[in-house]
C-alpha cells in the first residue's frame, strides 16, 4: 500500500512540498499561514496556466519554448488596446489577447503539422521573432501604469468571495484542462500521439492536427496569461516574462511530465508550478539572496528529471532493449 | 525519410556525379545565399568593404562559432546542449574571481578552460551515467550555472583584469587577423578533420542515425557522447575567456541568450536537429552568414531586435524551404 503511493508522483511532490513548507514553517510559521498561502497560490497562478498549455504541448511529444515571447507580445498589445481606447471592457480586451495568442500557436503548430518542421526549431525561431515585433510595435517604449485605465489594472486583484480573480482564473483553467484532458477526444489524442504516434494513426488520429490544436491551446493560455502579467505588474515592455518559458518547462519537469510525451497530469503540472512557487517566495522569507532562486531551480529540475527517469524506467514490457550507458 | 516514400521505378540507374551532388548540397545553397548577402551590404553601405571594418565583424560570430562546432557533434549525435551560455557565465565569474585573488594570465587561461570542462563533465554524467533526456538536463544546469554566478555576483560586476589578458579579444595575429578569427579558422580545420576524417567522426555519425545498431557495433556509445559534452564545455570556456578578454568585465548576464544563437547557427548550417547528419563546412558557412547580416545591419544603423527577427526568419525559412521544394517537385513528377 505504501510503496504504492510511494510510486505515485503526484502524491510524492504533494509530499515534497509538504516537507518543505514544513521545513521553513520551523523557523517561519507565519509563512505557512491560510492567508499567507493563499498569496503564495495567487503569485503562482499565472505560472500554473502557462504550465498548462506547456503540458499539452509535451505531451504530444513537442515543445513550446515561444510560450513567454507569446505572452509579451499579447500583453503588450492589450495593454496598447487599452492605452488607446480606455472605453474598451475588459473582458473584451482578454478575448483579443486570447485570440492573437491563438493565433501565435496556430503559427507554430502550422509550421510543425504542415512543414514537419521539429518543434524546438520552430518555437526557437518564433520566439525570437515573436519578442521582435513587440519591439517593432512599440519602438522600445513602455507602456506604464499611467496609461492603463484604473479598471485594466484592478481586475486580476478584484476580491470575489476573499479570493482574488487571478487565482479564480487559474482554478478555472485548472479544471477547464482538467476536463480536456480526462473528458474529451482531443484531450485523450494528446496522450495517445505522446505514447505511441504509430499507434495512434492506426487508432484514426491525426497525429500533426493532433500537435497543432496542443500548440493553439498553450497560445490561448499564453494570451491570456498576457492580460494577466501586464495587469498585475502594472507595466508593458519588451522584455518582460523574458526568459520565463524556461520556468514553465521546469514546472513541468518537476510535475512529472515525461519530455519524451505520453506521461503527465494536470494535477502534475499544477503542483509542478506551485513547488517553484513556494521556493520563489520562501526565499526571501528564509533570508537567502533572490540571486539564489536561479540556481536552486537548476538543481530541482535535475533531481526531478532524475526522480522521473527513475520511475518511467521500470513502466511497461521491454520489446526492443534501448542503447543504454556502458 | 521522406525520400523513402518514393516508388522503387525513381531509383536512379546510377548515382549522380560528384560534381552533381555539390551543386545541389546544402553547403551550395548557403554559398549562393552567403554570396548573396555579402553583394547586398557592399551596395548597401559603402563602409562594408573595408578590410579593418570586416575584420571588427568577425568578432560578432568568432566566439559563437567555437561552441557551435563542438555543438555541431553533439546535435549529430541526437543530443543538444542548452547550457553553453551559462557556462561562459560560470567560466568569466570564476575568472574574475581569481583576478581579485591576484591570478596571472597563464592561471585565468587555465581556470577558464577547467570551469568549461567541469561543467561539461557535469553534464556528459548526468546524461550518459543517469541516461537522461539531454535536453532537460542542460535546462536544469542552463540555470545552475547562472544561477551560481548570479549567487557570486548578485548586481556586481568583476573588473581589473590584467592587460596582458585583453590580447585573445582584443589582439592580432597579423595584419587585419585577430586573434579570435585565426582561432576560428583553426578550430573550422580542427573539427573539419575530426568529424569527416577520423574514426570518432564516423561514431558521431553512427550514434546519430541508429544508436542501439551503434552499440550492437562495438561502439562505446555513453563514452563518445560523455566526450562530446567535455568538448562542448571546453568551447564554451575557450569562447568564455575571448567574451571576458574582449569586454574587459564580467556580470552574470554575460552572453545571455546566446545557446538559442548558437543552436540557430548549427540547424542554419545544415544540421539535422534530431542527429545523424551535417557538416562543418556547413557550420563555417552559417557563421559567416549570420555574422554578415548582423554587421551589414548594424551598419544600416538596424536595431539588434530586428536583427533577431531576421535570424529567427532565416531559421525557420532555411528548413522549411527545402521541405516545400521538394514537395513541389514531387507533385510535379507524378
């Protein structure tokens, strides 16, 4: 019974995390405190939702590394949205983001469904480009705090039943995947292109559509993660979120989720996502540098991948012996 | 792969010549287009010809270059390595903590190099002695490295290093030759050999198309790849100690960014990215190329973005063009 829960992963990094709010908790208790977890969730729900639409994406045996360039293009043209008609609502304002961050996967998943292009090439390429034209949109200028309308600004912090909108959005998106990944046809395509892609034609799936709408739906949660950056920090320029689609791969890595596709879980992303989220805000607390938070994620994606490997390694019947180490 | 699609009435009765094949090579297409931009920025702007002008350009591609030879063998061998650009960092934060502690030239030099290929065995072991996915592993240290110089630097920055240290950024070996182009020459001829001239190129290769027939070969596959990671790690020291001569200083976001320019150069190069085949020439060709660009629009008075956007649209249109080509001349054949 034990050693069985011991293999299941995401019992095993709620466990992880335990030990580790349990840890600073020693010296800290106020950390872990109701309230101050909750404001530990909120800072990591836009992580979480990124990690989502990653996970998807992995999956199916591909990769997005365009996912935070996707973000900064879609906030900075939200934020210029609002800028330049401040009358526009808001939820209007997040479809638009929605949409153009759609419309940026279905750029990537076009080039690997239709070109067979290999997806770390392809999300290399539009990441550069894609962090380019928010240059040139914007010349290099930011847009600040002043030039968002007071409403743009305070939804992601408006309070719906003692819990902030930020975090709603997330729960949201948590059980909406949760849902497409367990409920649908498309949800079960993922998994089946990632195990086994031969397979999987014979089963009747298309393996590249299959890829493309994996690539659509990381956009869409990259634009809306877009809105939600921009409005909760207040500002638009080129680099924000830059280099931030390494930490959703690493959310990722540490939830679980097999790079090599076919293995994972929302459950896994989500907890993934919040590990990083309480080191990233334990760090200071415990008083050592926010220089450190770089270095301690390194070392916990690769004892994570390692823990992973571990596991993957036992599962199903050996047909062919892989070329391991000598 | 898609060229086993082909019914077996279009297999050729006999191969084409050696001539034939040059012409249609991706090597021959990246001369054209290397050819192509080199003729556009001389009409474009009328500093571009100019020897001492195209020798400050080189100095835009030299250091990349180095990592991206030994990058070349790893992609060949199925796996990639994103740390690179962390490994400067770590290499230039333990130099310029040695400058502090009083190090001469000769230990900087020394230090460099050992930081690279610690790093790089880091790697070779966790990925050849755990068998892990490379391209995880190299996330994890891509951020353990900086991460480390980020911890030793926080917002510093290390100066004061000795003059004689400037001569391998900023020196000259002769005439318009500086110190950094000669060794990219050396080490294009130095890879060239060992990739398509020895036995350990012919491994790489093997490794890369079938790594399991390359074990039941006799081939020490976990070695040859452990190597490969050493190699890349000591590039990056060797580019580490060039980028540390040529500013002059060191902060923990030095050469950010540069393991996607890296990889950028070797995929343009004509390297497949899921392994098993390219060349060097292809490599050289690809960092003159990009180096031109990025000279020509500087000279252009291009903003660095713009610059980014282009290499990202060269990138992707390089691999996809090909892909289309082919598909066109195959409808057209049947």
């Amino acid at each position: 019974m034990i050693a069985k829960l011991l293999k299941n992963r995401e019992i095993l990094l709620v466990g992880a995390i335990a030990v580790l709010l349990a840890l600073i908790a020693l010296r800290f208790p106020a950390f872990v405190g109701p309230s101050n977890l909750a404001r530990v969730y909120n800072d990591t729900s836009i992580l979480i939702i990124l990690a989502l639409g990653q996970m998807a994406v992995i999956l199916t045996r591909c990769i997005d590394l365009s996912m935070a360039a996707n973000l900064a293009l879609c906030g900075m043209v939200a934020a210029m949205l609002n800028a330049a008609f401040p009358g526009l609502s808001i939820p209007l304002i997040i479809l638009a983001s929605m949409a153009l961050g759609t419309l940026l996967g279905m750029i990537n998943g076009t080039l690997v469904w239709k070109l067979d292009i290999p997806p770390i090439v392809v999300t290399l390429g539009t990441l550069t480009i894609y962090r380019g034209l928010i240059f040139l949109l914007t010349d290099g200028k930011w847009i600040n705090a002043h030039e968002m309308s007071d409403a743009f600004k305070a939804l992601p912090r408006l309070d719906l039943a003692g819990v902030p909108v930020l975090s709603w959005l997330s729960l949201l998106m948590i059980a909406v995947m949760f849902l497409v990944m367990s409920r649908t046809p498309l949800g079960r395509a993922f998994y089946a292109v990632g195990g086994n892609p031969h397979a999987a034609i014979y089963t009747g799936i298309d393996v590249g559509r299959t890829r493309f709408f994996a690539y659509c739906l990381a956009g869409a949660l990259a634009g809306l993660s877009g809105y939600l950056w921009v409005s909760r920090y207040a500002v638009a320029y080129v680099d924000i979120a830059a280099g931030f689609e390494l930490d959703i791969i690493a959310a990722c890595v540490i939830g679980g989720i097999s790079i090599a596709g076919g293995i994972g879980s929302v459950a896994g992303a989500v907890l993934g996502a919040l590990f990083l989220g309480v080191i990233k805000n334990a760090l200071p607390v415990i008083n050592i540098s926010p220089f450190a938070q770089m270095a301690i994620s390194g070392t916990v994606i690769i004892i994570a991948v390692a823990v992973n490997a571990r596991a993957e390694r036992r599962k199903g019947r050996v047909i062919l012996k892989k070329a391991e180490a000598v | 792969m898609a060229d086993a699609q082909l019914s077996p009435r279009n297999i050729p009765d006999r191969l084409e010549g050696r001539g034939a094949r040059l012409m249609k090579s991706w090597e021959a297409l990246l001369i054209v287009v290397a050819t192509l931009i080199f003729l556009g920025n001389s009409l474009a702007s009328p500093y571009f010809l100019d020897p001492w002008n195209l020798s400050d350009a080189t100095f835009n591609f030299t250091e990349k270059a180095m990592i991206a030879f030994a990058m070349a063998l790893v992609i060949i061998s199925g796996e990639i390595d994103l740390s690179v650009a962390s490994i400067i960092a770590l290499a230039s934060t333990a130099m310029g903590y040695a400058v502090q502690l009083g190090a001469d030239t000769p230990a900087l030099v020394a230090i460099g190099l050992g930081v690279g290929l610690l790093c790089g065995a880091v790697n070779g072991l966790l990925i050849t002695g755990l068998g892990l996915p490379s391209i995880v592993v190299t996330i994890g240290t891509m951020s353990l490295f900086r991460g480390l110089s980020f911890i030793i630097l926080g917002d510093q920055a290390f100066t004061g290093y000795p003059e004689s240290f400037a001569w391998f950024g900023q020196g000259y070996v002769w005439w318009v030759f500086s110190f950094e182009f000669t060794l990219f020459v050396l080490l294009a001829v130095v890879y060239g050999v060992l990739l398509h001239k020895t036995n350990f190129g012919r491994v790489v290769y093997a490794i890369g198309n079938n790594q399991t027939a390359a074990l039941f070969s006799g081939v020490r596959v976990a070695r040859v790849k452990f190597t490969l990671f050493l190699l890349t790690g000591l590039m990056a020291g060797l580019a580490s100690i060039c980028l540390t001569s040529r500013l002059g200083s060191t902060r923990p976001s030095i050469a950010l960014g540069w393991e996607l320019e890296v990889v950028t150069m070797v995929v343009l190069g004509g390297v497949n990215i899921l392994g098993g085949s390219g060349t060097i020439p292809g490599v050289v060709l690809a960092a003159l190329i990009m180096g031109m660009v990025t000279f020509g629009f500087g000279l252009l008075n291009v903003p660095g973005i713009v610059m980014s956007i282009f290499i990202g649209l060269l990138l992707i249109s390089v691999i996809a063009l090909p892909i289309l080509w082919r598909r066109a001349r195959r409808r057209l054949a049947h």
